[in-house]
C-alpha cells in the first residue's frame, strides 16, 4: 500500500508538470529560494531528527490507558523528510560533495534510528524518498553508486528485517536504556 502511495504521487507530481508547466506559485517561489534552501537544510535536518530522537524515546518510556505507547512525535517525521529533499535539491545544484557526504551520514541515522525503533517502513520511506528526488531533481548518479545502494538494501532485507521481526515481540516494552534480559529464547528445555 505504501508503494502503491508513493507511485501515486510521483504519478501525480509528473501531471502536474504535464498540466500547469513552468507557472509558479507563491509556495514555490518560497521553496526554490537559494537562501532559504541553504538556511533551512541544517536546520530542518536537525530538528527533524530530535522529533525522530523524541519519538524513539516517547514510544519507549512513555505508556497510556489501555497499553499504547505516545506517539505524537512521530507526526513530525515529515520535517525530517523535507530537510532529505531541500539536501538533494541543494546536491542537485552543485554535486558538492559535502553535501553528498551529508546525505549519506543523514541516510545512515535514518537507518539506525530504524534498527532501533523495529520499524524497517521508515527505511524504504527513505530510500523511495531519495529514489524520487533523484528523478526529479535529475541527479545524475554511476553504476559504482546504484549497486552499492542496492547491496545495501539486499541486506536490508536479507538480515535486518528478519532482527527486527524477532525483536518486535519480545522486547516491545523495554526501554532504550534497560539491558535486554539475560534468558535465552532458543533454548529448548
């Protein structure tokens, strides 16, 4: 279903520019700003990340009536996806590699921040997001780049999804700081 949501909105983005052309909005204009891309990655980035970091913490340590966890911080996620795409619209100006090493650096937070909250959806939320942005930024990308980033998802999918299944049930109701308990769920006694 989320795939299915994603190609809807590239879908829908790529008629958008079929029907309304180069015409701009007033949103737009905002947006395509140089000062307020440069000004606002870092901090889009950052504060998007202690939402992230705030989530983490809140579905962990904090429960309400009936045992669901808080999580209103993880409706912020979108501001850490919209420092994601004002960082590949500012790599897409200049391929600075600064900021290519930024996305990768961000991408791999992104990455153990999953790990950590057993939600591997936020992992290929990510990697759609940068596979869209490289479209339609029209970044130009070498195979070197392409099969590393696929290995990477192989492995994913291969050896972190499985973790993150088994972790799900077990450990749901630790915290982030409590020792995992030291009984051994394999043993067959």
């Amino acid at each position: 279903i989320v795939l299915i949501g994603f190609f809807c909105i590239c879908l829908a983005g790529i008629l958008s520019q079929i029907v309304i052309g180069d015409k701009s909005s007033r949103l737009n204009k905002i947006f395509e700003n140089k000062n307020f891309i440069n000004n606002g990655i870092i901090p889009f980035l950052i504060l998007g990340f202690i939402f992230r970091f705030l989530h983490l913490y809140s579905t962990n340590e904090v429960y309400v009536e009936g045992g669901e966890a808080f999580g209103g911080f993880g409706t912020f996620k979108f501001i850490l996806i919209f420092g994601f795409i004002l960082l590949y619209k500012k790599y897409s100006e200049n391929m600075d590699d600064f900021y290519g090493k930024i996305i990768i650096f961000c991408s791999f937070l992104v990455v153990i921040l999953a790990i950590i909250t057993n939600t591997k959806k936020d992992i290929f939320d990510f990697v759609f997001l940068s596979g869209f942005c490289i479209y339609f930024f029209k970044i130009k990308i070498n195979f070197k780049l392409v099969s590393f980033v696929g290995l990477i998802v192989i492995l994913v999918v291969m050896f972190l999804s499985p973790v993150i299944h088994l972790m799900r049930d077990d450990y749901n109701k630790e915290t982030i700081g409590e020792p995992l308990p030291d009984d051994n769920h394999f043993d067959n006694d």
